[in-house]
C-alpha cells in the first residue's frame, strides 16, 4: 500500500449532483440556502482551507450550480448511477497526491475536522490507506455502523439493513467521507460493482474493497452537528440552527454582546467588531458591517450596509442595501434607509423613509418626513447637508437639495432646492374661522333630531 508523504498534494471531490427530492424544489439541493449562501458554498469554503485543489461533481443542465462553484472545476454526472460512479467522473483530476471525497449535502463540515482526516491519512506513526469520518449521533437509528477490530482500526461497515443485533448496538456511524491515496482510489472505485437493489454503483463498498487487499483503514470520530446530512426541509432547518450557534459563539467570543442569542439571526457574511451590543429578535441579511461601540436595538433588519462606530440603531428600525452611517448615528423606531448615506451624529429617530439620499453630518430629520425617490421610471436622489433640520412631517421631492444649516419647516413640501441657513416653508396658509367649529356641531344635532 502507499505511503503518504506530508508534501503531496490534495484534492477535495465534492458530490453535488444530486436534485434533491425530498426538499421538493425546484432549486437543486447543493443550493438550498444556509445562513445566506447555499449549501455548496460552505463546504467549498472549508475544504477550501485544508486541500490544493476543489473539484465539484455536478448533474447535466445545472448551470447555477456550475456558477456557484466557481473559481473551482466541475465535471458532470450525465447519468447519476450511484455515489462511486459520481467520483469516478472526476478521476482525472484526483492528481497524484491525496484525495477526499466529500458530499454537497454535508455542509458543515469544519476544515478542522477535514484536517483530522487528512493528517491521519498522511500520518508517518500510523499507516492508513483509507481515512474516513464516522460520528456517535445521538439517535443512531438506521445509520451505517462502522465496526473497529481488536486494534481499533476499521474491520467493516455494516448497513443497519444487514446488521445482526450485536452490530445494531453499536453508535459508531459511518458519514461517507472518505479520504485516500489518489492512485489506489482510482483502482478501487473502478472494483465497485452495482448488484443492489438500485443497481447503482457506492462509494461505501470502497471499504470492503480495501479490507480484502488488506489495507488499514482508520475513523477519524468527528461532532454529529458536523455530518448529519442535509436531504429535507426539515434537516435544513436544523442545519440553519446548527449554523446559527456556531456564527453566534463566534461573536461573542470576539467581543459582540448578544443579549438573547438565540434570538439573533446572522449572514455568513456578517461582521460585527468588539464591543457591539445587538438586543433581540435582530436579523442581519447578507453584506453587513457594524463598526465597534454601535447598538442595534430590538427587532431591526439590516441587510448590505455599514453601520459606523457608537451608532444606535432601532428598535423596529430597517437598513435596506447601500445604506452607510458615519459615527454616531441615530435611525429610530420605524425608520427606514436605502441606498443612503448619513454623516457623523446625523438622527433620524422616528417613523421616516430615507431613500436615494445623502444626509449631512449633525443633520436632524424629525418624524414622518419622507424622501419621494422614484416616479415610476427612475429613482432620484435627496441631498442634505450638514448642521440642517428637517421638520416633523415634511415631504422632499426629489432631486432636491437642501444646503448646510437649512432649516425646513414642520409639513413642508419640498420640491425645489433650500439655499444654505434659509428656512424653507411650503405648505397652505392655516384660516382660523372663529365660533364655526360649534356652529356646525348644532346643526348637525338639529338634523339628527328631524330625522
């Protein structure tokens, strides 16, 4: 058997051309989404780490899926035959170091666990010819069992179907990741046959294979959260979950208070500097940078912006893509941003819609005011400059600008352009009709009395 060397080269095969039936999408399964990006991409991000090279196996007609796996090399799966059959159309790019084979629908594997695997392969004290990753799930149920022999290397892998009562007891499971010398899993892949009931052609009979040439095969034992596959709506959520712990861990651990984690939703993407405070029920979409000493109250979205240092978001605020905050910041209750910038100690506290504008440092906008960016064909812009105020209620009319220190009056609509420190009032002429209000009430007691 050979010899591993700590110099050769690696390659990871990921399987992904399965459709995925169970989720009963049309999307394939590779892509269904976890914490903002799919499934693929967190496999390909951690396998990304420890080996040269990334090899994804994809089905015929699914180009997105090509798409996503780029920079990486695709093969195609014409017709999907089975697991082996799967690895085999990537043999030509196995090269001639290691090579793992992994599956799209195992995405959170940690490129620790995948570094285990490979050291063990690689190992110079323990000679391996196949490493494979194996987990005690809680529930062992109707999992593969592996079966160790006296010197604790692998003798079998027994399918629960076929198992005897003594082997049904034991909890260490088989997960079908596979790691091995890329010469000699060429030749055993090709030894796989297909009499089964689907006569397809599997990756797990690559262990018999190896024990009757006499090879060693060691399990490397890896968190169940890690292997449990991902095949239904219901393991997607649960995979979501198992997401969300770890991204929560990881901020708290480089300095982000969370006051209710597990009410906390993060992107993969998500980055939060020390000394963050994020309070409940907070979602954070895909592209989001909050910038240390910044809060973002209860019950607010934001998605594709940037929040600067010491700002106070929410509660129940919105940050909507291509939203950025300087320092010290206020967006409020039931404020939404989008595409907008806001300067150093610019506020926008209550109730109001900012779209398509830029807002000067130290700027006030007061509730109810709204930017009416878009008439129906194109989107304009607000400017606003520094030191302004904007009234409770007031309407801006875009393109408009509104110079440094303007002030605009409480109601006002604004439709052309505020010279900087003028007051701007646009709104009808308030009649006071002196006794009418009580004069209309009579009347109308006295019709309601004929009637």
């Amino acid at each position: 058997m050979t010899k591993p060397s700590a110099n050769r080269s690696s390659t990871a095969v990921l399987l992904a051309a399965g459709l995925g039936t169970r989720m009963r999408s049309s999307l394939p399964k590779a892509l269904q989404p976890l914490a903002g990006q799919p499934m693929l991409s967190h496999l390909i991000a951690s396998a990304a780490k420890i080996f040269d090279r990334v090899v994804v196996v994809i089905g015929p007609d699914m180009d997105d899926l090509a798409r996503c796996a780029e920079p990486h090399a695709t093969v195609i799966q014409h017709d999907r035959l089975g697991t082996a059959h799967a690895a085999l159309q990537a043999e030509d790019l196995f090269g001639d170091g290691d090579v793992a084979v992994l599956y799209a629908d195992n995405p959170l594997i940690t490129p620790e666990t995948l570094r285990r695997m490979l050291d063990t392969r690689r190992s110079e004290t323990g000679h391996t010819d196949l490493a494979l990753l194996a987990m005690r799930p809680a529930t062992p149920g109707r999992y593969g069992r592996v079966i160790l022999n006296d010197t604790g290397t692998v003798e079998k892998i027994v399918e629960w179907a076929d198992a005897s009562d003594a082997e049904r007891t034991v909890d260490l499971c088989n997960a079908g990741v596979f790691c091995a010398d890329a010469t000699r899993f060429r030749e055993w892949l090709h030894k796989v046959g297909n009499a089964n009931s689907k006569g397809e052609y599997y990756l797990t009979d690559v262990v018999g294979i190896v024990r009757e040439q006499g090879g060693i095969i060691r399990a490397v034992e890896a968190p169940e959260s890690e292997l449990l596959g991902v095949n239904s709506r219901v393991e997607l959520a649960e995979a979501e979950a198992t997401v969300q712990r770890r991204l929560r861990r990881e901020a708290m651990e480089h300095g982000v208070t969370l006051t209710a984690p597990e009410t906390v939703f993060f992107s993969f993407d998500t980055v939060l500097e020390p000394d963050v405070v994020v309070q409940p029920n907070v979602v954070f979409g895909r592209g989001v940078t909050v910038r240390s000493g910044a809060e973002i109250r209860a019950f607010s979205h934001l998605e594709q912006c940037e929040v600067g240092s010491k700002s106070l978001i929410g509660p129940y605020a919105r940050l909507r893509p291509g939203t950025k905050l300087g320092e010290g910041c206020h967006v409020g209750n039931f404020v939404e941003l989008k595409a907008t910038t806001m300067g150093d100690g610019a506020k926008a506290n209550h109730l109001t819609y900012l779209g398509d504008a830029s807002i000067g440092a130290a700027t006030n906008v007061g509730a109810g005011t709204i930017t009416c960016n878009y008439d129906g064909v194109f989107k304009h812009r607000t400017t606003i400059g520094a030191n302004a105020f904007i009234g409770s209620d007031s309407i801006l009319v875009a393109p408009v600008t509104i110079g440094d220190g303007a002030l605009v009056a409480a109601g006002s609509v604004i439709t052309n352009d505020v010279e900087p420190d003028a007051l701007a009032v646009a709104r009808g002429v308030q009649t006071n009709k002196t006794g009418w209000a009580a004069r209309f009430r009579a009347a109308l007691r006295a019709k309601k009395e004929q009637g």
